[in-house]
C-alpha cells in the first residue's frame, strides 16, 4: 500500500479486513508491506511485479531500496491480444477549440511563435540577438495576435557523426521549422559547420507556407555578427506585416496532438496525476485526436502493458525492438536501465523502474497502440502513440514537440517547473500540498483523489476541459512565468568528433 501522509513508528493501520503495526515511521508517498514476502519473492503493486525482495519483508515493513530491487522477469507480450478501439465521442463532430487554422495542411495551431532556429551552437547568440530585439510590451501591443520571437538554440551542429547523429539533429530543426505553433521562422548558421542549412532544406523540402525557400544566413557570409544580426532582424521585420491578420477560429478537436510526460515523479504519480492524464487522453483519442506516449527508458518493466493492446504485431514488434536497444545502449556505458529512477523520484517513494514506469503508462489510459516513432519523427497516426526517447525531461519533450505535438501535458509530484515553447504545456500536482506549495506553477491539483474528494475519472475530465481551454489560447502558469526558451534540448547521439 501507498501512504497518503507520514506514519510513525507503532502507528495501527486498518482497513479492509486487515489491521497492521508500522514497523518504523514511513513517509508519505512510501510503501508498507501488507503481507510478509520471502527473500527472492517478487512484490506486487498495481496487480504487476515491481522488483524482488532483497530480504525478508515482514508485514508493516516500509518496502524501498534497502530490501527491494529490480531483479529479471518474463513479461507476457502477448502482442494486439488485448487492441479494442475507444470509441467515439457523441459531439465528435461539434466540439472544438479555438485555434488557428494554417490552410497549408497542418493540424491547426494553438499558438502563433516566430522561430529563428540555430543550425549550430556557433550561431545560437547571434540568433538570441535577434529574438531579443523583438521582446517588449511595444512589440507585444503592435501584434497581439503573435505570442513571441524565440530562439532555438542547442549544443550541437557540428563535430558529430554524419548518419544518425545528424539526421535526428535535421529532424528535430526540420521538425520545428515547420510545427503548427511556428508561423514562421529564419534558419542561422555559422557556415562551416557539419549541419549544413542548404542540405537541411533540401533533404526535408523545407518552404515558407507561399512555397518560397525560407530565409536562411550564415555569420561567415555576411561578416560578422552585428552584419547577421541586422540582415535577421529586417528579414523578420518584412514577414510581420503578413501575420496581422491572423486570428482565432473554431477549430475540430481531432486537430490537437498531445504530449504527455512526467517528472519529478512520486509514489503518487500512477494514482493520482497519470491515471487521469490517461482518462483525458482517452477522452482525446474519442474525439480523433493524436496523443503521444514516450520515454522508453521510463516504460521499461510495464511495456507488456502496450504491446497487448497494440493495432499489429509490426508495432508490438517496433516498440520490443526499441526495448531491446535500450538495454544494449544502457550496457554500452556500463549502466542498466534501473539506474532510473532519479534521487528525487526515490525520496518521492519510488523504488524501482518497474515501479516507475508502470505508474508512467497509466498516462496512457486505456486506448490502444496505434503507432511507434522515431524521435522527432513526424506523428501523422491519429489515436495513441509511442515515440522513443530518453526519460530526461527536455530532451523527451523537444522530439515529442518536433514531432508535431501542439499542446503538453506533464505531471509531477516533486515539483517540475517545465515550460516548452512553442507547446504551452499544462502541470498536473499529484498530492494536494505540492499544488499548494507551488501554485504558481501547477495548472491542475490530481490531489484531491488522494482526498476522497474527485474520482480519478472528475481529475481527468477536468484536465480535459483545461486542455481545450489551453488550446484556445488561455496561458499556462509555465507560460504566464515566462518559461520555455531555455527547454529546447535536442537528443544528441554519438561521439563528438
């Protein structure tokens, strides 16, 4: 069992036909043993094994890392046994938010940004420049409708390998460049670098939304830095005009393509904040809508759980054969997987991956795995999907939103302050004192299912509410702080040459 608050030592515990002593004082969030387990034994927690006894558990003993850990298991694949489609909303076809409709092919948009996208780290201050001359309340009253200039900027770009390495690089730039929330953007390099901006273009057919080659310039080019800056700053400045008119319309929810992601998770997390996150994405996938599962490293353990329900053996097969790599990449550097969960996750409760990452897949509600990506591949399957990527916090979300995710939800239990633009992005609390503890920052308290007062169902249509409201422009705390032009964060494979 789960604790909903600290225990002392020699506290009695009651409840559905049982009683038990504390051993020793637990705090919120950990777990007491509600029966005695065997050294060798596995432990169960949400009907799944969670890892193995280290040492004799005795009942009312607190369970964590001194006498729990993560041992090997079979897993029951079983893959498409499970797949039953959710089915549809009734109002599928009359509800809808209000966003912008880029008539270029797009999904609709849930925020207007300009980009200038860095094809290379040697370029990322010359492109904050340029942003940075259009931030200000004056720049704000003269466009209203434009939510800001934000540079994208990155670590990467050159001295990387020239297969893997920089075709996820290009994906992701590539994937920015052309995001619904994106009405347009200037691509800046260096010119000597390994990403070379003409082939980024040509290789993913890159065009402004009038079919014209889009604006690019190298430092090197134009000689220098402030030359660079002026040419960026004008060239932006004769695109503004074309975005007056734009404004918001009603727009099919079957348009929105979630992101979903937790951090800073705790023993909480897969009870309370992912559970109804799941109830709201299966709200999403009712209605057409796309909503889009990642962090491989963070499903390891509870991946069973979405090759039983996926559309085909092919994407059962996909997501097993991005399990396996995992577990090849991890023993490359001499690490395993469990080295996941983080410090904050452990003082939160958590103990093993496998607890972990079943807690982290009841984001995915009930719906069934329709598709498996790529990082940064572009998500064109409607319904739930997987794309692979690293369970750090950035670096998951920058593919979830190249991808082409135009609205964000994460969870914390612990205290994320994540913001990712151009994706405003929705914080869901799981226990009621963080949402009171950092209010400024949570949109939505998942809490009060831990205070008997909502059903994780009312948390999750709530949370689906608050999604279409976000969608139709209303900001989210992450947003109203401001946050989000530093969370750009590429994954970057290989070795740097």
């Amino acid at each position: 069992a789960v604790l909903k608050k600290t225990v002392k030592s020699g506290a009695l515990l009651k409840g559905e036909g049982m009683e038990l002593e504390v051993a020793v004082t637990i705090p919120a969030g950990h777990k007491v043993a509600l029966t005695s387990i065997k050294k060798g034994e596995p432990l169960v927690k949400y009907g799944q094994t969670i890892g193995f006894a280290i040492q004799d558990i005795h009942l009312g003993d607190h369970v964590h890392s001194h006498n729990l850990g993560m041992g090997d298991f079979g897993r029951d694949y079983r893959i498409g046994e499970l797949y039953q489609p959710i089915p549809p909303a009734m109002d599928a076809d009359q509800r809808t938010f209000m966003g912008y409709d880029r008539g270029d092919g797009r999904k609709s948009a849930t925020r207007n940004y300009i980009a200038i996208i860095s094809s290379v780290n040697c370029s990322a201050s010359v492109s904050k420049y340029i942003a940075d001359h259009f931030k200000g309340e004056d720049f704000k009253r003269s466009h209203p409708h434009i939510d800001g200039v934000m540079a994208l900027t990155h670590k990467s770009g050159c001295s990387l390998m020239p297969d893997q390495p920089l075709e996820v690089l290009q994906r992701v730039l590539a994937g920015m460049a052309t995001h619904p929330n994106v009405a347009g953007y200037i691509l800046v390099g260096l010119g000597c670098e390994v990403n070379q901006i003409p082939h980024l273009i040509r290789k993913h057919g890159l065009t402004h939304p009038e079919g014209t080659e889009p604006v690019h310039m190298n430092i090197q080019t134009l000689g220098g830095i402030r030359k660079t800056v002026d040419a960026g700053v004008k060239a932006l400045s004769e695109f503004l005009p074309r975005l007056d008119g734009l404004k918001r319309t009603p727009c099919p929810v079957s348009d929105l393509v979630l992101a979903m992601n937790c951090g800073g998770s705790d023993g909480n997390s897969g009870i309370t904040a992912n559970p109804a996150l799941g109830v709201a994405s299966d709200a999403l996938v009712g209605y057409g809508a796309t909503s889009v599962l990642a962090e491989t490293s963070e499903i390891y353990g509870a991946e069973h759980l979405l090759t039983q329900r996926a559309a085909s053996i092919d994407v059962g097969d996909k997501l097993l054969k991005l399990i396996r790599w995992w577990e090849s990449y991890t023993a490359k550097f001499g690490a395993t997987i469990d080295n996941n969960p983080s410090y904050g996750n452990k003082e939160g409760g958590l103990t093993t991956i496998y607890e972990k990452s079943l807690g982290a897949v009841a984001k995915a509600g009930q719906a069934p795995l329709e598709a498996v990506y790529e990082y940064g591949e572009r998500i064109s399957s409607r319904g739930l999907c997987f794309m692979d990527t690293p369970g750090n916090d950035p670096v998951s979300m920058t593919g979830l939103v190249s991808g082409g995710c135009n609205l964000g939800v994460f969870t914390t239990g612990r205290g994320s302050v994540f913001g990712c633009k151009p994706t405003p992005c929705i914080k869901v609390a799981t226990n009621t004192p963080l949402y009171q503890w950092m209010e400024d920052d949570m949109d939505v308290n998942a809490g009060t299912i831990l205070d008997g007062t909502e059903t994780v169902e009312q948390v999750g249509m709530r949370l689906f509410d608050k999604m279409l409201s976000v969608a139709s422009g209303e900001k989210t705390k992450s947003e109203q702080c401001g946050m989000g032009d530093e969370e750009f964060a590429p994954w970057m494979l290989g070795p740097t040459l």
